[in-house]
C-alpha cells in the first residue's frame, strides 16, 4: 500500500468523522514526538504512558473540537495536539505535588538544570535552556531571543520544559519570587514579538 | 479582578497555556475559557506560540502496549472477530439482542434523565442547551457549490462576536487568490466576513455582535478574490447559501 500522503490536519478531520484508521495514522505519526513531551515534563515511568493514553482518548473523542485556523492564523494540526498533552502532562504533574502534600521538589531529585533524572537513560537528558536554545534557532529567532537576559531564558525554558511552577522556578534558580514571575512574562512578550517579527503568530 | 482589558487577558492566557498560572487564578481564568469565545482564541494563539518550543524535545518510544490500550478504548463498536463468532443457528438472536441493548440503554437515559430533571428545569436557556434539549440563538448559513454539494456550514451566537466555519465537503484551495465569505444584505453593501479555510473549522473575531451585522442579511457567498482585502465581491461565485436566524 503506498504511504498515505494526507496531511494530519486532513486525518484529524477523518478521525473526527469517526474514521478510526485515520485516527491510528494520527497516533502513527505523532506519539514519538507526544511521548518525548509527556516524559520531559513527567520523567519516565508509566506516569507518561497514563497522560498519554489519556490524551490520545480525548484526541479522539474530541478530533471535532481542532480549529485549523483562529482569527485568521493557521493553527497547525501538531499545536493542538501538543497543548492537549502538554495539559494533560501539567494536571499529572500537580497531582503529583499535591499528593507529596509539598509543592516543592526535592533538591536532590533534580539535575543541576532542574530536570527529574531519568533512570536507565542512556544519553543525558539536554537542558531545559539548552531545549529553548535548539528551539529557538529551529523558530529562526535564537538571535532575537538573546536580547533577553540569560536568567530570563532559563527561568522560560525551566517553566516550559520541565513544567515548574514560580515558586519551583525561584526556588531552583535561587532568585526571589517576585523576579521569576517578571522574567517568565517578559519572557514571554519576547516570545511573542520575536515569533512575529519572524512573520509566525502575532 | 476585571476581565476586559485585552493587555490583561492576553498575559492570563500565555500564563495558563505555560502552565505557571496557578490555584485559585487558573480556576477562575478555566471558567473564563469556558464562558468565553475571545478567551479561547486568546489562549490557542498562546498555544501555538508556545507548542513551537516542543519542536527541540527529542522524540520517545512508549511501550507498543500503549496503542493497544488507546485503540480498546477508541475503536467503535464490537471487534469483528467477537462478531464473526456467532454461531449460524443463534443469528437470530443477534437484532433481538441489539435491540434489548438499545432498550436498556434508553432506559437507563430516561433514568439519568429523570434523576437529573430538576436541575434541568429550574433553570433556563442555557442549562437546557447544555443538556442537549436545544440550540442556542444563532445565525447559521449553510453553502453549497453550484452543484448543490454542501461546503461550509457558518454559525456565530446572536450577541457573539465571533465567527465560525467549517468545511463540510472537500475544497480544492484555489491556485490563485483567496476565498473570501461575505454576507450580503437584503439592502445595502456586502460585508467581509473574512478568508475561507481549505480543511477544518476556522474561528474569526467579527466587528460587532452578529445580532448588528446579520440580522439583515439573508444570504451568503464565497468568491475567489486576487485582491488581499476587496472591499466588494468581485471575482467569480465559488459558493453560495442562505443564512438563517437559529430561534
């Protein structure tokens, strides 16, 4: 059978018609790039595996709910993939904190960059900068970005990547609250007009 | 706290999407979200910011398990092996089944039904339209090509300001220019209701509430533009429908 050249926009709008096949493609193709997400924020185990069943569920259930495009800006098929398991990785996360009844992560638990170590990894894990980094340059607004000050970025990629509250930011950066939560939105309107400059979201 | 300045709205979305708005402010802003078409357009553009960061996280495999779990969980209906393995003499049995199945699950739907009755109707249009019972008001047109195929089904909430489409035939994109939606009053000019999506459902912020700008117009059509912003239907009449008040 010759590959299917239908793009995942095109597949979701199948799954949404109840086309389970296209839904299988839909996972086919992007559970690798979904279970890396759910691990980096979750860490290895079958915490991930959870998050991810459960968000392939409600992928299906709701394949309706995907707008390709919002007030005029395409929204790829993948952004809302990723906000879904990245949502559903964040809830996991903070019943997790709340279970531990401390929303604090241990300091031993972490790696020098605030990352849980992942037991029986081969290659360590990159950095949550060194993450914002590669993204930055595959975006094309790595220079933009780097006007930003470097415990902006870090205190970006570690809310982003590893999923850390403020209060987990300030305590890992060793920075008082009141800045983190500073740096994250300036951070973020950075973010905002770097992607427009460069002709994406405005 | 207020909820209209766009500067504020805007940081509370990019703080939800990131994941650091916390407590009782993510409650509050999630109920927002729910109540709020703007907030939902707010927060997608901050998702699709954001998900461009994931594009460096290096890919996993889980375990092949995994598919196995989604697909008994999402695969509809019976196997077809489970179906296949009647046997030819208890055929028979199978409508009858299916129809006690469809029986007891109706059943069971009144009963839900009549447990939750009182909460259904002590209230109003709105809890009724969550229950199922009927629609909100709107405005919806339906267009069709000129072989009368259905292509785009437009809907936006009588005091919304904002627009919905959705492709429900296949669109070839054109080659050249854009497909653009206009509504066309019984008198007067034409209006823009913005760019016609190749696939899937688009939403768009409209000028005013639609109870200002369609409550006069009774037709809809999409023409092939070359110009970025017409400020008339100029190009040919790709497709074209009534638009009709829901209530």
């Amino acid at each position: 059978m010759p590959p299917d050249t239908r793009t995942l926009e095109m597949l979701i709008a199948a799954a949404a018609q109840g086309d389970h096949a296209s839904f299988a493609l839909v996972y086919q193709r992007t559970h690798t790039h979904l279970f890396g997400l759910a691990m980096r924020i979750l860490g290895q185990g079958q915490e991930a595996e959870d998050v991810l069943q459960e968000a392939y569920v409600s992928i299906w259930k709701n394949a309706s709910g995907y707008r390709s495009a919002v007030d005029g800006q395409t929204i790829q098929a993948m952004t809302w993939l990723i906000a879904i398991v990245r949502n559903k990785a964040l809830d996991a996360l903070r019943l997790r904190a709340r279970r531990k009844e401390s929303a604090l992560p241990e300091p031993d638990a972490l790696s020098d960059d605030g990352i849980p170590e992942l037991p029986g990894s081969a290659a360590p894990s990159p950095s949550a900068l060194q993450l914002l980094e590669g993204a930055t340059q595959a975006l094309h607004i790595a220079g933009c970005m780097n006007a930003l000050d470097g415990s902006h970025r870090q205190s970006l990629a570690l809310a982003y990547y590893q999923g850390l509250s403020h209060t987990e930011v300030a305590t890992h950066m060793g920075a008082p609250l009141g800045s983190v939560k500073a740096w994250i939105r300036r951070g973020l309107d950075k973010l905002k007009s770097c992607l427009a400059a460069q002709g994406g979201l405005s | 706290m207020k909820y209209t300045h766009p500067a504020l709205l805007d940081h509370l979305a990019s703080a939800y999407v990131l994941g650091t708005l916390g407590g009782g402010a993510r409650r509050r802003f999630e109920r927002l979200l729910h109540d709020r078409s703007d907030v939902r357009m707010q927060v997608a553009l901050w998702e699709a910011r954001l998900g461009q960061l994931a594009v460096s996280i290096p890919e996993r495999s889980p375990s092949p398990r995994l598919w196995s779990a989604i697909e008994a969980r999402t695969r509809p209906g019976p196997a077809p092996a489970v179906t296949g393995a009647v046997a030819p003499g208890l055929r028979w049995l199978k409508p009858a089944g299916f129809g006690f199945g469809c029986f007891a699950l109706g059943v069971l739907a009144l009963g839900v039904l009549f447990v939750s009755a009182p909460a259904l109707f002590i209230s109003s249009d709105q809890l009724a339209m969550r229950s199922g019972e009927k629609l909100p008001q709107s405005y919806v047109g339906l267009l069709t090509d000129a072989q009368g195929q259905g292509k785009l089904l437009v809907s936006s909430l009588r005091h919304g300001k904002t627009l919905t489409v959705k492709v429900i035939g296949p669109i070839t994109p054109p080659a050249g220019g854009r497909l653009v939606l206009w509504a066309l009053p019984a008198s007067g000019a034409a209006l823009a209701l913005g760019a016609v999506p190749s696939s899937g459902t688009a939403i768009s912020v409209l000028p005013d509430t639609s109870e200002k700008l369609l409550s006069q117009v009774s037709k809809l059509q999409v023409t092939l533009e070359t110009d970025g912003a017409p400020a008339h239907p100029s190009g040919t009449v790709v497709f074209s429908g009534n638009c009709a008040k829901l209530w």
